[in-house]
C-alpha cells in the first residue's frame, strides 16, 4: 500500500479501519477501508 500523498510505501500504517462505510474527509465520499499513514497522516481508501 502507497501513501497518495508523500508516497510512503508501508505495509504497517497506524491504523486500518474496516467498517461497512467510512466517510472520507473533503466530501469524497464513502470507502470500505482506510489506512492513515503514520507519516502525513493521509488516509487512503481502498474499495
Ligand atoms: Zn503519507
């Protein structure tokens, strides 16, 4: 998995969520999985 924002590539980021909908800031919607990553703090959906 690869940061969308500073590229850091970790198979360990702070946190995985997995809820059945997860809002995503800036109103992009909804994602069935989002990881953060330790470095920018990005969350990056998957699904
Ligand atoms: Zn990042």
């Amino acid at each position: 998995m690869k940061c969308g924002s500073c590229g850091e590539i970790s198979e360990k980021w702070q946190y995985i969520r997995q809820m059945d909908s997860v809002a995503l800031k800036g109103g992009r919607g909804s994602a069935s999985m989002v990881q953060k990553c330790k470095l920018c703090a990005r969350e990056n959906s998957i699904g």
